[in-house]
C-alpha cells in the first residue's frame, strides 16, 4: 500500500520530505478530503516528518493504523468519483495481514462506487470477508485440451502447427497456461519446425522434440538461451519480484551497456515487463516462477555473496529505502548468512509495526529475528539480544493475542529467565520493570512483587534516577494490591519526588508517564490509610501532570483513579463525570483496557444515581469486556461494587456471588486490598436478607475490623465500625456502639465532608 502510495503521488527518489509533503496535500486536495485530518496519518505511514502546521498523532497506535485504513479506502473512493477505478491485486497469498484487512474495508464499502477491483491468489488463501452481493468468485481451473489447443494457435497468429505438434505440447503441458506459453515458444524458436505455404511442417522426425518434462525445466531452458539476459535475471531475482533500474545497477559489476543489454532481452522476450525508462524504470517478473527459477540456477554461495552485496549497497546508498522498509535488508542479510545484522534489521522492522499497529507483521519478523538468534553461540550477549526481541514481542502479542494468551505468557516467562541469567546490564532495570507491570496487570501479583523487586535491585546498581523512580513505583504497585498500603505509599512517594517532568515525561516504559501513575496511586493509598483531603490533592495533582506532559493513556490513568476517589468520597456526581471523560477519551484513542474500566466506573454510578438496572447491565458488559482481553488487574475491588450495585437493586443472592468470586479471585491473585469491605459487604447483604442473622454478620465485621486493622486502613477501619455499631444500635447495645466507633471516628483529622465521616458522625450524634 505504501508503494501505491508513492507511485500514485509521483514520488522520486531524491525528493526532499517537504516536496513529498506538497505532493500529498496536492493529492489529497484533488480527492476532496480534508489534509488537516488524514496529512498526519498518511505522513506518518509514509515516514514523513509531520511539520508543526499539522496537530500531531495523540492515538493510540491500534486507532492510528484503523484511521490510516480507512483513510486509504476513503481515498480511494473519493478517486472513484473523480474517474472510474480498475484495481489490480495479484497473489493475495503471500500479501501482508495489514493489506488484506484494507481490501477486506473497501470491498465491503464499494458496492455503488465506480471501482472494479480484480484479486487473484492460488487456492489455500481464504479470503477474510463475507460473500457478498457485489463480490463473484471465479476459479481458474487447468486449461482444457480445447483452451490449450486454442491458446497455442493465438501464439502462432493463425499459422497451424502440425497436430501431433500440438497434441505434444498439450500432454506435456498438462493445461498449465504458463507452461504451454512456454513449450509453445521453444517450438517456434527451435529448428523443428518451419512455415510453409501458411502452416508449419516439421523439419525432422517428431523424436527429435525434446520438450522439457517441467515449467522449471522450460523456464531454465529459454534463461540459458539467453546470453546478457541470464546474469540480470538472476541478479533481478536476488533483489525481488519487482526492482528499480537504480538498484540493479548499483548492484551489478557488469557494464552499463552490457546491463541494459541483458534487460532488453529479458523485456524482448517477455520475461521480464519495463515501465519507465532508465534510470527511473522499473522491472517485474512476468511472473513469480520465473523468479524462482532465475533464483534456484545460482549456486548457494554465489547467492549468498548477491544478497550480501545488496544489503551493503542498501545501507550504503538508499539509507532511505533501509528506513523505510528495514524487513526487505533485514531479508538480504539473512539469505547472506550473515545472522546478526539480520536480527538488527528484522528487529528494527519488528518495532515500526508495532509502531503502526502492524501486530501480525511485527510479530512474524520479530520471530524470524529470535529463530536467528537461537543460532547464536550460548554467550551473555546471546541472551541480552534475545531478552530484547522478547521484550519487543510483549507489546504486539498483547494487542494482537490479549495478555491471557499462552504465547505472550510463554514470552514474558522467557524474558525473565533471560534476565535472571544475565545479570547487571544497563537494559535490565527497565526491562525488568516493564516485565512487573504485565504480570500485574493480568492480577499475577505474587510474581509482579518478585520482579519488581530485582528491577529495584538493578536499578541501584544503575543508580539511574529514571530506573530508581521506575522500579520504585513498580515494587509499590503489587504492595498496594496486596493490602500494604503505609509501605506502597513510600515508594510512590519516592517516584513522586525523584520525577523530573522535563527530563522523565517522555519515557512511557510501563504504558505511561511513572510520575501520573505515581500520584494516582498515591492518592489511592492516601484514602485507604484515612487521609481522604490529601487523597483528593494527590489526584488533582495527577490530572495536572497528565496534561502537562501530554500523554493520552496516562491522562485515561488519571480520569480513572480520579473518579474512584470520588466515588469513594461519596461524590456520585464527580465520579460520573470523570468516567464518562475516560470513555470519550478511550474511544476516541483506541484504550480498550480504560474503555472497559471507564464503562464500569460509569455504570457503578448509574447505579449510585438510581440508575439501577441500565448501570448494572453496564457493569457487567464491561466487566466481560476487561476479560476479554486478559485484565484481572483490582477485580476484588470490582467484584465488590458490582455486589453493591445488585444490592442497590435488591437482588441480594447475585450480590453474594459476586462477593464470594470477588473473595477468591483475592486469594488466588494475593489482591488482599478490598478483602475488609468484601466481608463488611457480605455482613450487610446477610442483615438485608435475614434480620437474624447477627452472629455471622457479627463475625464478618469482626474480621473486616481485623483485617482493615492489619492493613492500617482507617477509612475500612471506619467503615466497618460504622456498620457494627449500627448493628449493636438496633440491637439496643447503644453504649457499646458508641465506645467502638468513637476512638475510629476521633483519629481523623481531615474529610469531614465525605460520605463516610458524615455517617459515622450522624451515628455518634444518633447514640448519644
């Protein structure tokens, strides 16, 4: 798509990236469509640097490439009324992931536009999109005797060749149309027959035909008839199916004369098809098996010595072509044998997918470069290359497979025990850092803690300050989820303090900016531990920083946390709105993990609002959504509020399933955090549904005491000694309530105006 692009605009190869600008404005212009908006995502597919008159990409990549395609189909069509199209794509069979979901777009969209579109592949493709309509099938199928008879007698003009001629060609043919072609030429270009009086007659007895039994064989045949043409063809084959003029002569040791020469034969005798003149023509084998065949009649090591020489004239002249296209000299170096600037190369391609979104395709060259790899010699540096392209691998097997897939599990498994084998390097601490944000994000917190912990340990032997303030924050996050609130806080408190906006906002290592991330959870851990107005600043303090530093996904991080601070204050209002800013934020981006937690938040406040049902329904959709991509990251905490939601609505047994799936989704993930207000819940659901059930209720807020006791969470702590001294209220043991809630209600100093002190305090003036 990319080299439609480019030749559709007129590019050249020594145009400056502002006239290739100009080109693209002039052609987006002519189509009618808007440069503001589709400049920077064609410029960005192009590798145009995106001038300051253009708002840059803030998406995330997975929106970025969806807007790109469907910009080049609205491009297309647009054309497509300018003038009608006829679109040729051949050999869908080997096309690129990203390409076919194009065509998939705009044959589903072109059913009235002036566009016909022809698609060829061999059989084994399937195509992707649903029949349709508008979309024919037709299965070319060997020819006939009759097709081929016919064929051959428009190859020789109406002038017959001799039955048994024909007869042998099409046996021997076997109603291939290329190979018929071929066996046909080798007749007329032999000495076996000869036209006379308007019919050809054989010169010598049939035996002496000698037709050869393959294609290949008949392919080969006419090359070695060739004498200039061979040698180009076979250094055209070692460079593609297409080539410029340009390339080939940078690559060939033959003179200019003697080149264009053997590319005039090939031309002449249909092998090869020009467009253009030199030294801006482009050549193409006529078709794919001439390649091979070209390609198969080199020895290996004179193979090997072409495709050498082609990477070392890439890197050296066409630096442009290398940036642009890094798998075709990544593919060169690898035919070399030359292993390790194969991995460069094939890594380099890896990452600009990924980049674009290109998941499928940057996974396929990330893995060639780690099959590369394990040939390698078990050295040190063996393993820091391979624990590399492991990591580069994490981010399109998530997007392309989920984090709960067994190959991204398997991936990030390997990393670590990369790691652990290496030792100190200067990539460590970041590597193991970004490795403790996946685990913990798919809820394995147990193993997020460990690595975390060695990140820590690299880190101060980096001594880097962007390592420390990194590791720090990952060794808080799993402590915060387990329950350890004062020890998470600390090392928040550390990232918060050691962050440099200007020197660390950029650096996204674990999927956004570490200083947001920092206060949000901060302020998180603030609230638990009873600082309600400190948790409140610290939140406020985030959202300033993500917008300042200019980063979309940290800005969702923000909103998010932001609105469960809210919630947890009891402001219902705030909370919905800063969801409702998540989920415009994420759908218009392309955060599907902020997309599913923003609708949750929302739907709790639906709920919250006397939205009941619609909430609910919410909820749960969004909930099935974040498992859907392998999310298992606060789902305690989320158990809890759908519990609470369903209570609102009275449907008390449902609630006491999401509560017990939300108590052992904690023990089996170690997310201890919520565990107080998971039994405080479950006290008050059992009181709902039975008035007599106070001795298990009893229990339940005895141990959501202990627990919020253990974890020094005074708002549980409070929470849960409002609810049992209510409970002893109705039950006439006013004193005694009064005694347990009062010491909780006295340690605060701050919030007075949440939810949870305004109850406490109307229960204390209630009881005395």
């Amino acid at each position: 798509m990319i080299e439609l692009v480019e030749q559709g605009l007129g590019f050249k190869p020594h145009d400056d990236p502002e006239s290739k600008l100009r080109r693209l404005e002039a052609g987006l212009a002519y189509a009618k469509l808007s440069a503001s908006e589709v400049v920077p995502l064609i410029a960005a597919l192009l590798s145009l640097p995106l001038p300051d008159r253009y708002p840059p990409l803030r998406q995330s990549p997975e929106l970025q490439r969806k807007q790109t395609m469907e910009a080049l189909v609205a491009w297309t069509l647009a054309l497509a009324e300018q003038q009608p199209l006829v679109m040729l794509y051949e050999d869908l069979h080997w096309c690129d992931p990203s390409t076919v979901e194009i065509l998939g777009l705009l044959l589903g969209q072109s059913p009235t536009a002036k566009v016909l579109t022809l698609l060829t592949f061999r059989p084994s493709f399937e195509p992707p999109w649903p029949a349709r309509s508008h979309l024919t099938s037709l299965a070319v199928n060997r020819l006939s005797r009759r097709q081929a008879t016919n064929m051959i007698g428009g190859m020789t003009r109406g002038v017959p060749l001799p039955d048994a001629v024909v007869q042998r060609i099409v046996e021997r043919a076997d109603g291939v149309p290329l190979f018929v072609e071929e066996v046909t030429k080798m007749v007329l270009e032999s000495d076996l027959v000869a036209a006379r009086d308007g019919r050809y007659e054989l010169t010598g007895p049939l035996t002496e035909l000698a037709i050869p039994s393959t294609l290949q064989d008949s392919l080969m045949a006419r090359l070695d008839r060739l004498d200039a043409g061979k040698e180009v063809a076979q250094l055209g084959a070692v460079l593609g199916r297409e080539f410029p003029y340009e390339l080939l002569r940078s690559v060939s040791l033959q003179e200019e004369a003697g080149l264009n020469a053997g590319l005039a034969q090939l031309v002449d005798a249909e092998l090869l098809y020009q467009r253009g003149t030199p030294p801006a023509a482009t050549y193409t084998f006529k078709h794919a098996l001439i390649q091979d065949t070209a390609y198969q009649s080199l020895l290996k090591r004179t193979r090997q010595q072409l495709h050498a020489s082609v990477a070392q004239v890439l890197e050296e002249r066409f630096p442009e072509r290398v940036a642009a296209a890094p798998e075709v000299i990544a593919r060169h170096y690898d035919q070399a044998g030359l292993v390790a600037q194969a991995i460069t190369h094939y890594q380099r391609a890896g990452e600009r997918a990924t980049q674009r979104s290109a998941n499928e395709e940057a996974i396929g060259h990330l893995r060639r470069a780690l099959d590369l790899v394990g040939t390698l010699a078990q050295t040190r540096e063996r393993h820091q290359r391979e624990l590399g392209l492991q990591m580069a691998l994490g981010a399109p097997l998530a997007a392309a497979r989920g984090w709960s897939h067994p190959e991204y599990e398997g991936t990030y498994a390997r990393a670590r025990a990369l790691a652990s084998q290496i030792g100190e390097s200067e990539e460590l601490p970041r590597m193991l850092a970004g490795m403790a944000g996946v685990y913990y994000t798919k809820g394995d917190l147990a193993t997020a803690a460990e690595v975390a912990q060695q990140a820590l340990a690299a880190a101060e032997q980096t001594g880097d300050v962007f390592d420390l303030l990194s590791a720090h924050y990952q060794v808080g996050v799993p402590l915060l989820f387990q329950g350890h609130f004062s020890r998470a806080l600390q090392h928040f408190e550390y990232s918060i303090k050691s962050y440099d906006p200007s020197e660390h906002g950029s650096l996204a290592y674990t999927g956004g900016d570490i200083g947001v991330f920092a206060h949000a959870f901060a302020a998180v851990c603030h609230f638990y531990l009873g600082h309600p107005d400190r948790a409140l600043a610290e939140i406020e303090e985030a959202l300033a920083l993500a917008k300042r530093v200019e980063h979309p996904i940290s800005l969702a991080a923000a909103l998010l946390q932001a609105g469960v601070v809210h919630g947890q204050r009891g402001e219902i209002d705030r909370r919905r709105e800063r969801a409702e800013e998540v989920v415009v934020l994420a759908e218009r981006l392309g955060f599907p993990l902020y997309l599913g937690m923003g609708r949750f938040s929302r739907g709790f406040a639906r709920v919250e609002s006397g939205e009941g049902k619609a909430g609910i329904a919410e909820m749960q959709q969004a909930l099935g959504e974040l498992a859907g991509i392998g999310s298992r990251f606060g789902a305690p905490q989320g158990l809890f509020s759908l519990a609470s939601g369903l209570r609102k609505v009275g449907r008390h047994d449902d609630a006491l399933g999401a509560l017990a799936l939300g108590v052992a989704s904690a023990e089996q993930q170690g997310q201890h955090y919520y565990d107080a207000e998971l039994h405080r819940l479950r006290a008050e659901i059992l009181l709902d549904m039975d008035g007599n059930a106070v001795e298990e209720a009893e229990a339940l807020l005895g141990q959501s005491l202990e627990i919020a006791r253990r974890q020094e969470a005074k708002t549980f702590e409070l929470r849960a000694a409002t609810s049992l001294a209510r409970l002893w209220q109705r039950q006439g043991k006013r004193d005694a309530a009064q005694a347990l809630l009062a010491p909780f209600y006295a340690w605060f100093t701050e919030g007075f105006d949440t939810r949870d002190l305004i109850e406490a305090k109307a229960l204390l003036d209630d009881l005395a």
